[in-house]
C-alpha cells in the first residue's frame, strides 16, 4: 500500500470516528463501501446491512448518548487497519431492558477495519463486555444472559 492510499483510509476512519461520536449516522453508513457490516465479538452479534447497523447505532447511543473516543491509534497493513481506542460513555438510557443507571464506563476496544481500496468493507470489534455492564452498575445483566440473546431491533426501511 502507498503512502497516499493509507492516507486515504485514516481520513475515512477519522470520519466514522467523528460521525459516530456526532450522532451522525448517515455519514458513518456512507464510510462503508455500499453495505456496512459490523461485528461484535464479545457478544456475537453481527449487523449487516444499512438499516441493522443505523438500528445498532440509535439503540446504543439511547443508552449512551455522550458516547466517544479517545487516544485513537492506528495501525495499518495491507487490507485492515486496526484502530486501539478507549471507549467512554454514561448510562442515561435504556440498556437491553434495563433502566439508566447515570453511572460512566471505560474500556479498551480493539476495531478491525477490513478494506476494498478506501473504504470500508467492515468493521469488527474486540471488547470486555463484562467490564463494560460491570462499570454501569449492570453486572446483574451477566448471570441472566448476554447481549446477544437481545439484540437490538433494526429500523424499518
């Protein structure tokens, strides 16, 4: 890969990472080259298509609305980049059924982005889950099962 196609990329993760944090979904969809996949590998989810990921998007920033990035690293090969970053946010809305509880969380993410040329192709995600519902004061969540079993509803297209 040259040096102007690497460039290319980290500018189109830099704009999901912005859109993402700015709620503006339609911009982070169109980072994806024509249908956006998403996996979740602490959980199993997968989302596939435009209208399951916007409907992952809307349901986790419901629960948390201030969600962010920080000390966003990346390192690129061939084909992927994957991206280090802590991931924040509060619980100020409903989480898989359960009330907010105003408490923040912090954890590490590992993303790997999988490329065709500069755009994305998908977008998969390494997390302590645990840590997460655990830093929310949702541990309860754990012991009656995952996330995976209450996947979000996708929006109607």
């Amino acid at each position: 890969m040259d040096e102007s196609e690497r460039r290319r990329r980290e500018a189109v993760l830099l704009e999901h990472f912005t859109s993402e944090t700015n709620q503006e979904f339609e911009r982070t969809v169109a980072t994806f080259n024509g249908r956006p996949h998403y996996e979740i590998m602490a959980t199993g989810q997968v989302f596939d298509g435009e209208a399951e990921v916007m409907g992952y998007y809307r349901a986790t920033r419901a629960a948390f609305p201030d969600q962010r990035h920080e000390n966003i690293r990346f390192h690129v090969a061939d084909h992927s980049t994957v991206a280090e970053f802590d991931l924040l946010g509060t619980n100020l809305g409903e989480f898989y059924g359960l009330p907010p509880t105003g408490r923040a969380f912090r954890v590490p993410v590992i993303a790997v982005f999988f490329f065709e040329g500069d755009r994305i192709v998908n977008e998969r995600i390494y997390f302590d889950a645990a840590s997460l519902v655990n830093q929310i004061g949702h541990g309860a969540l754990l012991a009656g099962g995952t996330p995976s079993e209450t996947q979000p509803p996708a929006e109607s297209a």
